[in-house]
C-alpha cells in the first residue's frame, strides 16, 4: 500500500484527516522511528503528548507543555516519520497547535528549533518555522513564538 499525498507539496493536510490519540505510555506507539521522540513517561502534569494517526497509520508525534494561559503554549516536539515528510502533515501540526492554544485561552505558542532527526538541519527547521509565522525572540536559546491573537505582543 502506497503512502497518500497531499495534492500540492507541504500543502497542509486537513486536520479532519488526521486523529489525535493522547499518549498516556510509550507503549502505545507501534513505531520505533516515533518512540523515542516521545519522550520518557510518566510525563509532567502540565504535558500534553498526542500520537498522530493518518489512514490508520502513524504519521507523527506532538507534545505540548501547558503552562498557565497568561504565559504560552509550548510546542516542545513536533516530530512526523521520515517517509510522511513533505506532505502538509506537520504544518496541520501547526494549525493543531494554534486551534489548542485558543481552546485553552493562549495567545503565542513558543518552540525552541531543535532538530528531532539527523536528516534535519537546524537551520532548515528555523525556515520551516518562519514560513510558518513564527518569529525569533531569543537567538540565543533558538526560541521563537507564534502570535495568535492580533493583540498578543512577540515576547517570551
């Protein structure tokens, strides 16, 4: 069975086609290449960790922190398989990320550009962020925050 394609590359997929499962233990994921991006469980209460399935199959991994609205969503890994690159899913991460924020009474969500993977640079995952509206607030510490609502200022 051939992996789908989006109809134009990095074309968002539409967060409709993908389910959200919350990760309560590792071994809830099937796939190595996911594993161990997610990270070591038990997770800290203010963690948000969602495994993400496309046509039954596991595309990618999303963990938030959730820190008091006042401050902001932390977008602390995106992580999508190696063979579902390329084709919109981790921008729907994104628009998942933003619709999360305003649920929950944020107005920036903040990452910090680390690579998950060696096939990625950091420099190429600074691009994909600032194609994506993020802006840098601290080169230092590669954080960058995406305002959400017109009125939120770009501070950390």
């Amino acid at each position: 069975m051939g992996a789908e394609k989006s109809g134009t590359r990095g074309k968002p997929v539409p967060i409709a086609r993908l389910e959200f499962i919350e990760l309560k233990a590792e071994t809830e994921i099937n796939s190595g290449e996911l594993r161990a991006p997610a990270g070591d469980f038990p997770g800290r209460c203010i963690d948000l960790r969602y495994l993400v399935v496309r046509a039954g199959r596991e595309v990618a991994i999303v963990w938030y922190n959730t820190f008091p609205p006042d401050h902001y969503l932390v977008l602390y890994k995106l992580f999508v398989a190696a063979k579902f690159r390329r084709r919109g899913i981790g921008s729907a991460l994104i628009q998942h990320a933003e619709a999360l924020a305003r649920a929950r009474g944020y107005n920036r969500i903040l990452v910090h550009a680390q690579p998950l993977s060696d096939d990625i640079t950091e420099k190429q995952l600074i691009g994909w962020y600032e194609k994506r509206g993020f802006k840098c607030t601290d080169p230092e510490r590669e954080t960058y925050v995406k305002n959400i609502s017109p009125a939120a200022p770009a501070q950390c």
